[in-house]
C-alpha cells in the first residue's frame, strides 16, 4: 500500500474519532508497553545487530527503560491532561466561563533516528497516544533489523488505522540525521499531516520544515549541535571528567546530547586526559587488552559514519590539533571499532570544532576566567544540551542563567533527558519545541478554546443603535 494511501487510512479514523475516550488511550499505551515487555531482549539483538555491536546493556537501561518510563508517565497522568482547564473570564463578560478544552491534533508523523531508534520512536509515540492520536512513524534504513522487528510487532499489537510503521531503503544520512531515502523521506514529509515530529540533525531538519510548509504542517525539530560540557574552577574534577566520560562513550558517542566538547580550566588538560584514562580503563577494560570481547563498546553504525569520523580526526591534524588515544586499543575499520581520543590545540577553524561529531571523539578547549567558557559558549549556535560542574552555585547559576541551551544537566551529563516531568528540546539551530510529559501531550493536542455565555449577560449594552449610554459606557471601559 502505498504512503498516501496509509495516510489515508490513518486520516479518515481520526477524523471519524476526533475525540478518542481515556480508556482507548489507556488501551494503547498498555498495548505498547506489553510490546516492549513481551520483546525486549528481540528489540535489544536487533539494534546490536544493526550496529555491528551494540551494548545489549545500553540498549536495556537506555532504550527499554526510559521508554518505559514515557509510557507509564502518560499512563499514569494522562486522564488529568486531557480534563478541560477553567481559565479566568473578564469581569466585563462574567457570569460567562471560559475553559481550555485538549483535543487530539489527528495524525502525527514521527521520523526516527538510528542512534536510538527504539526510544526515539516510543518517547514521542507515547505523548502521541496519550493525547488520543494516531501516528505514522518513518524508521531510518541505517537500522533495518530493528525496522522489520519494530514493524512486526506493532502489526500484531495494533490495527492498520491506528500505527502505520514505514520503512524503506535509502540514502545516507551524516551525523545524527534520519530521515531515509531522499525520495521517501520527501513523500513522508510532503503528507498533510496534523503534525510532524523529526529527530535528526539541523541541516535536513531545515529540509524537513520546508517540504512540511507546503501543508502548513506544524512541526517538531529534534536535532543537535555541540554540546558543551564546562568544568567550572572549583569542580570535584575527578567527578566531573567521570561523568563526562560517561556521558561520551554511551553509544560510542553517537548521542544527539553527548557532550560533544569541554571547556576546562587552562594548564588542566593533562590532568583530564590522565584521569580520563583512568575512567575508560575501568568502565570499558577490553579497550585496553584485546583478549577480552567489546561486548559493553558500541560499535560506530557503518562505514560511512565511520570514515566521517576519520575524516574528522585527519582534518584536526592537519589543523596542528593533538590526538590522544584514551585506552591502548587500535581502531577497528572492519568491525567500525573506534577506541575514545582526546583532542587538544583543536583551532576553531577545524571541521572537530565546527560540526557536531556523533563520535568517542573529544575536543578540549581552555578558558582563562569563566566569563570566557561562558562567552565561547554563546559565539555558536545554540546548543541542545549543556553541562555545567561547579561546587560553587553561584558559578553554577551564572552559567545557566547567561547561557541558552535546549536543556542543561547540573554534576552530570545526559540525565535531563530522562526527566518525564521536564520537556526536552532544542532551541534555536538544536530544535523546535520539546515535548516528553504533560508538554508533550499539549504539544500534540489542540487546546481548544471555549467560551460559554450566560444567559444573564449585558451584552444587550454593546448593540446597535448605538447612543449616549453606549458612549457613557466606552468612557468607563476605555481609559
């Protein structure tokens, strides 16, 4: 069947069920979450095998769990979104009311990533749900073992006119992009959808927005840049290079929040190096002795993303940057094993310190005075993620507060985006809108407005013809 014609099928349900009752939201997100129950170690195989190799630990905690998470959120506050809001009524127009009544958009279309292509899908999926919608959802071709399973088991869990799963070979795609097959990604993006949510990266996200405008489709943009991780002057370091660490090598990097370079105190950068050592040691022991397997190491995606990442480290040095491997390990191009490196003396014409490099690669950058990494900070575009640690918290509100970024992690990394009660989005060139939560309902709910008149009002005193009580009347109202 063709993608108009699945459209087509989605549409005309909606638009025969515009208003679909707690229970059928409720049915379907409990149908999701058994989904997820019932396959979780399927889901997990299929994303490692995409990859070359993918932690299937990873894919639990980061994938399985925090979707999980999103759908037992909306199951558990979605009956009180969706209730009508009273709102104040003008003293002038009492004793009307006025309410905000949420009503489901229609059929909202996500395009999926492969990074995380199961959480990518299932986080706005189940705000989609729960805001009685039904959706279309465009997996990316770079995880295709992941695709036909996902495909497989919404087919067996939900009807034709409630989750149509696309997928579809493709060109490809740099960075953190999705969004497939030129040609089909296109077409998914050209359908009259009531919205459209895309996680990918800036540049086909300003693709994505222009094919979306020919229907005048609203959209979400998830997308990315470069995230900065600031280590303040007076920062447990040892913690701080930790948690960092950590938060780059999750996926090997390829994180559209990962921090993507660190802003750290001038003279400190063989101090990061030597204790980031330390770390990748400890949490990733194969990297430094090759008789153990990499089983808890993902794997860059393919070759081609692999090779941009070489591309990327060849370019630093030609630039005069210096390259420090973190762990004893060689890289790997036939199995796209690529070990962590420190990248320091990086200039800012380099292509590492211009595009957001969805790698174990890491760039440190030295300020003098805060007010320095602060000011660096806001020279590029705004950042979908930033990272601040201090033990001072007045440097730490002042970097929050002075800088602008899609959301912020305080003594760690990453975990913002696991906050069900807080929004998660870009700003800027990192995004439009967030959703995750009760902002994420909204964001795929029409909030109607309704006034309801009284039928004791005074209107009777603004009509026609309009005389000295009339003018008495404007002389109170208007001064």
């Amino acid at each position: 069947m063709s993608l108009s014609l699945r459209f087509r099928q989605l549409h005309d349900h909606a638009r025969a069920e515009p208003s679909a009752s707690w229970e059928l939201r409720r049915d379907r997100l409990q149908r999701l979450r058994h989904l997820l129950i019932r396959h979780k170690h399927d889901i997990a195989t299929a994303i490692s095998q995409d990859f070359g190799n993918r932690s299937q630990h990873e894919t639990q905690f980061l994938e399985v769990f925090t979707s999980l998470q999103a759908i037992d959120h909306a199951l558990t506050h979605g009956h009180i979104w969706m209730q009508p809001q009273s709102r104040r009524t003008s003293i002038w127009y009492k004793p009307a009311r006025n309410t905000l009544l949420p009503q489901p958009l229609g059929v909202v279309g996500i395009i999926t990533p492969w990074n995380y292509p199961l959480l990518l899908t299932v986080g706005p999926l189940s705000c989609v749900l729960a805001a009685g919608n039904l959706a279309m959802v465009k997996l990316s071709e770079h995880t295709p073992a992941f695709g036909t399973l996902f495909d497989q088991l919404i087919r067996q869990s939900f009807s034709d006119d409630e989750i149509a799963i696309v997928n579809g070979d493709s060109s490809g795609e740099s960075g953190g992009e999705s969004g497939g097959n030129v040609a089909l990604a296109q077409e998914f993006c050209a359908l009259p959808f009531d919205h459209l949510v895309f996680t990918g990266s800036t540049a086909v996200g300003r693709e994505v927005m222009r094919v979306a405008s020919a229907n005048l489709t609203p959209v979400t943009l998830e997308l990315g840049g470069k995230s900065p991780a600031i280590i303040g002057p007076s920062a447990d370091f040892r913690h701080a290079v930790t948690r960092i660490i950590s938060g780059k090598l999750l996926n090997a990097g390829q994180t559209c929040i990962a921090p993507d370079y660190v802003l750290l105190p001038k003279g400190r950068e063989k101090a990061f190096i030597d204790c980031a050592r330390d770390v990748v040691a400890r949490f990733y022991p194969s990297l430094n002795d090759e008789r153990l397997p990499t089983d808890d190491y993902t794997s860059i995606v393919n070759q081609r993303h692999y090779e941009r990442l070489a591309a990327l480290c060849s370019d630093a040095q030609q630039h005069g940057a210096i390259l420090t491997p973190l762990s004893r390990r060689a890289p790997h191009a036939s199995t796209r094993l690529l070990p962590p490196l420190a990248v320091t003396q990086a200039p800012p014409e380099a292509r590492i310190m211009q595009e957001e490099i969805f790698g174990p690669l890491l760039p440190l950058v030295t300020y003098e005075k805060i007010s320095d990494a602060i000011a660096t900070v806001n020279t590029g575009p705004r950042p979908l993620a930033l990272y601040v640690f201090d033990k001072d918290s007045r440097i730490i509100d002042r970097v929050v507060q002075q800088t602008v970024s899609g959301g912020v992690t305080i003594n760690d990394t990453l975990l913002h985006i696991a906050q069900e009660d807080l929004p998660f989005g870009g700003v800027g060139a990192s995004g439009i809108g967030a959703y995750h939560g009760e902002e994420g309902f909204r964001r795929f709910s029409h909030m109607k407005p309704v006034f309801r008149q009284s039928r004791i009002n005074a209107m009777r005193l603004f009509s026609p013809p309009y005389g000295k009580a009339f003018a008495l009347l404007m002389k109170l109202l208007i001064r």
